[in-house]
DNA sequence: ATATTTAATGAACAAGTGTACAATAAAATT
DNA sequence: AATTTTATTGTACACTTGTTCATTAAATAT
C-alpha cells in the first residue's frame, strides 16, 4: 500500500519547517505549537505522526545515514596507505560527509540534542566498521567484535567530537590527513 | 562568605528526590512539579537555583567527575604492560570508575539524556589523556594534541558505551584485559 | 462519478512550564 | 537580643503539552 498524498504533504510541511527553525534555534527550544504554526499543520496532526519534535528529526537523520552507509561504497581510491593498521580505510570518508553535511552535523553534535542520534551515528560507524574488520584482521583471533568495532568506531568519533569543538576549522582532507598520522603513532 | 544553611538544606532535598526518582523513572520524564513535591520544596524556590531538572543532576554529575579524577592518582600497579602504547596506562582505571558508580553511569549512557553529559565524561578523560600524552609520547612531534587525545579517550568511551549496550556483564578487570589485547591486536 | 475510507481539523481538557511579586520566615550581622 | 539581609513561600498568570472526539475534507477504491 502506498503513502497517503496528505500524509506525505504533512509530514513535508512539517519536515520543512523543521530545516526552517534549526537555522534560528535549537532542536530541544523548538515547541512542538510554533514547528505547528509554521507548518500550517494542526497540532493533533502533529502528535497522529510523532509524539515529540525529536521523532522528527530522527526521520530527517535517517536519510543522512543513508548518505553515510552509501559513502563507504565509494572507490577506495584515496586511502590505501590506511591498511596498514587495522582500521577500515573506508572509515574516512567519513570526515567528507560530514563535511557535506555541516549544518547537520552541527545539530548532532549540539550539547542539547539526545544522545540518541550520537547513538545513530555511532551504530552506522560500528558496523560499517565491523563488517570490515571480521573479514579482514581478526582471523582466528578470538576477542569480541563488537567490542573491538566499539573501540574503532567511536575513535573515529572522537575526531569528529574534537572537529565540531574546533568548529570544523580543517577541510575533511586535512582530517584524513590527520587519522593517517595518527595512525601511524 | 559561606553558603546559607536554607540553601544547603533545599538544594540537598531536592538533591536526595532526584535520586529516588531516578530509580524509578528516567531523567528526562521527571517533571520540576513532581520533584518538588517529594522534595517538599517550592517550585518557585527550585526555578530560583536551577532552570531544569538537568541542571540539577550536573551538580551531581560533578562530585561523580571528581571521584573520577581521584581515581587516576592511584598507583599504576595493574597496568604497567600497558606503557608499550601510546594510551596513559592510568587510563584504563576508568572503568573501576564506571563499575563503582554503575547505576549513574546507566543514567549518563542512556539515550534520551542530553549529549553534554557524555562531553563532560569525554571532557575529563580527555583532559587526562592530553597530560600524559604530551609529557611522554610526541616529544617533537608536530601533531594537534586536542586531536590525538581526542581519538584516544573517545575510543576508550566506545568500550564503555559498548559495555554498558551489553548490561556491564563484563567485570571492569575483564574490560582492562580487554583493552589489552584491543591495543595489542 | 460515486461511495468509501481515512487523514486533517478545531475545540476543549487537565496538567506542567516558566515567570513574577508581595508576604513570610529564617538565617546572618550588628 | 534586635536588626538587617535574603531565601522560601504562596499565589497568580500566560503559555505549552499531550490527549480526546466529533466534524470536515481529501484521497483511494469501486
């Protein structure tokens, strides 16, 4: 069965005017009555579809993750130096998507927001990180993939975390740069 | 000038509500209204120290940071093999930390809290780690130290947000092993 | 084209939020 | 001990939240 136009022309509205307001406040000072206004969508309306302005979001968010998971299929072309150390090489596209995604990621990596979308990316990363990292370094090794993805994956993030802190002053080529030399510590 | 007793006395009722509804329910769903009543105190009086219900829990947040902080000063017996790589073995006495506070850090892991408790956690092991790592292993290395630091302390939260995905079933002795053999692979 | 299904609307509700202010009570100061 | 200072209280206000339900309107199915 497919979609309902009206639902499709709500949730677009609503959608919108989400984009609208993150450019003027932030997500956790937006009232579900102003997003409603904006949107010149009902408030009942609103909650049949979510139950808070986050439940919004987080539909924005999984089209970005998308994004994500198809980046990594991206020719491997800039990174080979990385396989060396026991990191996917592709695990730095990541820094040029988010790079195209800055304003975004702004929010995401916001003070106030959840730490569920944190969670989100984390999740994406991880098993990104251990599909690669099953098949290629730990054969016969017996240790905790998840684990060791974990440990991976949110390392990366880490470098994300200290990059929106820095307020994304480097280009996401320099933040490769970067994971490379750390790397190779 | 010291602090006036009714302050200490209000701020520490409404301090010991907090925690037993914590118990109970999440962070996020206690309202100002329902804390002041268990606590007996004014709402008034609460919106006169604290804005939210968040802002109240940072203060406890802190004393928690500080035992964390104490918990590196210990001696380094457990975890000398550790020196061979460039993570400050005090490190790992983090999750010693995180074990003796377990029912906080459920708190702080948990999605629905705000992404700057997890800042103010990753603030702290970083702040450890970039001492230790300037003082011992990039001497002349023309490396950001925000940066290093940053990959360094996050991967090690990526454990514990892994541990804490999985239950905490692991003992904290076992996560140090576990660390071990990570930086060994 | 008409009938049927279902989403959106508007109105109304109790409850929580954040703020303000005069009255009160409990500290600190003299 | 009396006075001054200041934190807490009680009350009130406009506003947001989350929910319900009958009515209206738009999309899908016949």
């Amino acid at each position: 069965m497919k979609t309902d136009m009206r639902v499709f022309k709500t949730k677009d509205a609503l959608r919108k005017a989400l984009m609208h307001l993150l450019e003027q406040k932030s997500l956790n000072s937006i009232s579900v009555t102003e997003l409603c206004q904006l949107a010149k969508v009902n408030r009942g309306t609103f909650y049949a579809h979510y139950g808070q302005v986050e439940n919004l979001f987080e539909e924005y968010f999984k089209t970005i993750m998308k994004d994500l998971a198809d980046s990594y299929q991206e020719p491997y072309k800039h990174v080979q130096h990385l396989l060396s150390r026991n990191v996917n090489p592709s695990t730095i596209r990541i820094f040029h998507h988010i790079e195209k995604y800055e304003t975004f990621y702004r929010i995401v990596f916001s003070k106030t927001v959840p730490l569920s979308y944190y969670y989100l990316l984390f999740d994406h990363v991880q098993n990104l990180i251990k599909t690669d990292v099953s098949e290629h370094y730990l054969n016969g090794i017996d240790i905790d993939i998840s684990m060791v993805s974990a440990y991976q994956a949110n390392a990366i993030l880490g470098l994300a975390i200290e990059w929106h802190r820095q307020d994304f002053k480097q280009s996401a080529e320099e933040m490769n740069r970067l994971l490379v030399r750390i790397l190779s510590i």
